[in-house]
C-alpha cells in the first residue's frame, strides 16, 4: 500500500507590524511628500493617510487637523538643516568665509534633492491663503536660519575676515539665491526657465557674495 504524503504548509510570512511609536515620523514623511506634490490647498488628510498606509483617524490621534500636520511635517524635514546652520555658526575653528561656502554649497544636497524643495513655492502661492502656517514657517525656520548666518558674519567681521556690515541683512542676502533657485525650477521647471545645474550656479553665488564680504 503506498504511503500517504504529507504535504507541509508553511504560513505565509507575515509582515512586519509597525509599532505605534513609528507611526508619527512616517506620517509626517507621508504628508510632506504629499504636500510637496498637491499643494497645501488640495492636499486632503485621506490622501496623507493613504500614501502613509492608515486609516484617516489615525491621523487624528497624532496631530489636530491639516494645519498642525503640515508644520510639523515641515519641521521635521528642515530641523536638520537648521540645526547644521546652527553648529556650523558656533565652529569657529575654521575661518569664517569658508564656513559661509559650506553652508551655501550644502544647500542644495540637505533641501534641494527632497520634497523640501517645493516649500519655497508653496509659500509663495499659498502663504496669503493660510497666513498662520506662513508666518510660523518664516519665524521659526527662515530667521532661525538667517539669525545662525549673523552670528557667523558676526563673528568674521571681529575675526578681520569679513568687512563690517549689518549682519542680518548679509544673511538676508546670502540665503535669497537659495530660495530663488528653488521658486524658480518648481515653478517653471529647470529646462523651462535655462537654471544652470546647482553645483554650478550656488558656486559662482558663493563667489559673488564672498567677494563682497571678504576683507581684501
């Protein structure tokens, strides 16, 4: 008499479960991705929720409504950056207009290259719609980040490395080019409007405005 096999049936693996302390950071990676594609206006909590893999109320146990989700999406994006701004303002090991490079030519890499890089528009197109989110944006991140290149200039100026100018406003003016260049490739396209590739174009900015601020 043959024998009966036994066929084994291995479960199918089961995937990874995400732990509720996950969640909040793969929200807010969701949301600015969506953010950053739609706008802010046509954005819905249902397309964040599914671009994130959960139901619309989950999002509801993190963060209060749109508004709350879109400021802390944007704050968890650019803390980084702000944060590199920041400790490349207290290094005085190194000479100041090389610190003011770094920062210029590091723009691109840490903003330029992620969904970040779409902010800059949404602002310009949005911020009069929703002045709240525009305001916090500007005072908690933009001058945050102008008040750390101050203090750098600040510091090149009493070093002799810089000639003495109002420092808020040369911060002011180093961190324009940046924000132009991203307006102008989100909102008309590189090829549209001819921008050179960034490398290229922050690096002859970087000379300009060093050549200006640099004691001969």
């Amino acid at each position: 008499m043959a024998a009966t096999s036994v066929t084994s049936h291995t479960p199918p693996a089961l995937a990874p479960r995400r732990r509720p302390k996950e969640r909040p950071a793969e929200l807010l990676k969701a949301a600015l991705g969506v953010f950053a594609s739609k706008g802010y206006a046509a954005t819905r909590l249902d397309d964040i929720a599914l671009k994130a893999g959960v139901s619309k109320g989950t999002i509801y146990l993190y963060f209060a409504n749109k508004e709350a989700l879109f400021m802390a999406a944007i704050e968890a994006g650019i803390t980084p950056l702000v944060e590199a701004v920041e400790a490349l303002s207290l290094d005085e090991e190194r000479p100041s207009p090389e610190r003011l490079r770094a920062f210029m030519l590091s723009w691109w890499s840490r903003i330029g290259d992620t969904p970040l890089s779409a902010l800059p528009r949404l602002l310009v197109a949005e911020g009069n719609n929703f002045p709240k989110a525009a305001q916090w944006f500007h005072d908690e991140i933009v001058t945050r980040v102008q008040r750390a290149l101050a203090r750098l200039i600040e510091t090149g100026i009493a070093r002799g490395e810089l000639r003495a100018v109002e420092p808020m406003v040369a911060a002011r003016i180093l961190f324009a080019p940046m924000f132009a260049y991203l307006v102008w490739r989100e909102t008309f396209g590189q090829t549209l409007c001819h921008l050179p590739p960034p490398e290229q174009f922050f690096g002859l900015a970087a000379d300009l405005l060093l050549a200006g601020l640099v004691r001969p």
